[in-house]
C-alpha cells in the first residue's frame, strides 16, 4: 500500500488495509511470480473485475 501510495493500482481510488487486495500483475495462471515487481495493491471494486486478465489487458478496459 505504501508504494501505490494508498491508491489503487488500477483506478486511483484511496485504498485502506479494509479494500485493499493484492493482485499479481501477471495472473499466476499466465506465469507471473510473487515477486514484488508483480504484486500490487487494487482495491476490492479493481481486484474482482480484473479477474485473471493481465494488468495491461484490464486496463485498456478501463
């Protein structure tokens, strides 16, 4: 939460330990790892509608 700076990842929205989630930028399921350079903190709105898209892709959707 502190490197996003308290704001969702995805759609800049303030963030509290109560919404926040942590998602893998690139979906385990595509590969992606749990190192800190593939997670960050969305909120709950974010997270559920990312789903298992990559970061990019989601995005663009936005």
């Amino acid at each position: 939460m502190a490197r996003e700076k308290r704001r969702c990842f995805y759609t800049g929205r303030k963030i509290t330990t109560q919404n926040c989630y942590l998602d893998h930028v690139i979906p385990q399921v595509g590969f992606g790892n749990n190192s800190y350079k593939n997670i960050v903190a969305p909120c709950y709105d974010a997270n559920s509608m990312k789903n298992d898209k990559p970061a990019d892709e989601f995005i663009r959707l936005l």
